[in-house]
C-alpha cells in the first residue's frame, strides 16, 4: 500500500498544482492497532506555487482525496498549518509524530519536532483528549 500512497501523492500534486512536503499516517493504523476495516488515513503538509499566494483573496487551504481502497488523503497549505501549530493543534502534532511517514521533503516537519515543546500546551492537551473520549464513550459505548 506504501507504493499506491506514494502514487497517490505524486498525482495529488500534478493534478492540482501543489508540493507535498510532508505526509503520514494518522490514525489507527499508524499506532499499531488497525482493524481489518481500517481506511489509510494521510494527512499531509503542502505548499502552492508563488502565484498563489500573491492573490488578493483567500482561497482554499484544505486539500482532500477519498480514494480507492479505502484511501483518505487530508492535507493543510503550511500557512494554516503554522497558525494551527502556533496554538497548539494536538492533531498536527500527532501527524508529525507519527512512526509511519510516506514523504518528507525539506526540514519543515523536523524543524516543527524541534519547536514542538515550545508551543505544547498541557491544558490543551488535556481538554482535546478528554472532549475526544467523552465522544468515544456517547458516540459507541
């Protein structure tokens, strides 16, 4: 499945014009506890060409693909990703500490690992986890 991701992130880019300069696994399957019905779960960093960000207006900083062979790719333009990071997005931070990674470009992920204690705040931590659980528990329990 490696080698599908790795196409499917080399077409994500052709068809619409961005660089992926990080990408992995998030979810079930990269912590080792997948169930059979497991979806590929790629989350991913990107950046536009120049022109993009030269526009006046906003546009649109998600990128997503639901894809054959249960193949879900989500990715966020690295200006989002810094805002989000900046106030301590648990889930970005999962993503760069994730043991699965199909690409990693550049220094950007590791130099947002280094920075991550800086920016890491244990009260929003606590309440992401625990609001995620309290989900969990009404949701399937």
């Amino acid at each position: 499945m490696h080698l599908a991701i790795k196409d499917a992130l080399d077409a994500l880019e052709r068809e619409r014009g961005v660089r992926v300069l990080y990408a992995a696994e998030s979810g079930s399957r990269a912590w080792g506890f997948a169930s059979p019905d497991s979806d590929y779960d790629v989350r991913f960093l990107y950046v536009h060409p120049l022109n993009w960000y030269l526009r006046v207006g906003e546009a649109r900083d998600v990128q997503e693909a639901m894809l054959p062979g249960d193949l879900d790719l989500s990715g966020w333009e690295l200006r989002k990703a810094l805002r989000l990071y900046a106030g301590c997005n648990l889930p970005l931070n999962e993503w760069l500490g994730s043991p699965l990674v199909y690409r990693e470009r550049g220094t950007v992920a590791s130099q947002l690992r280094a920075r991550m204690p800086a920016y890491f705040r244990p009260s929003h931590a606590l309440f992401h986890y625990l609001n995620t659980a309290r989900h969990s528990v009404r949701d399937h329990l």
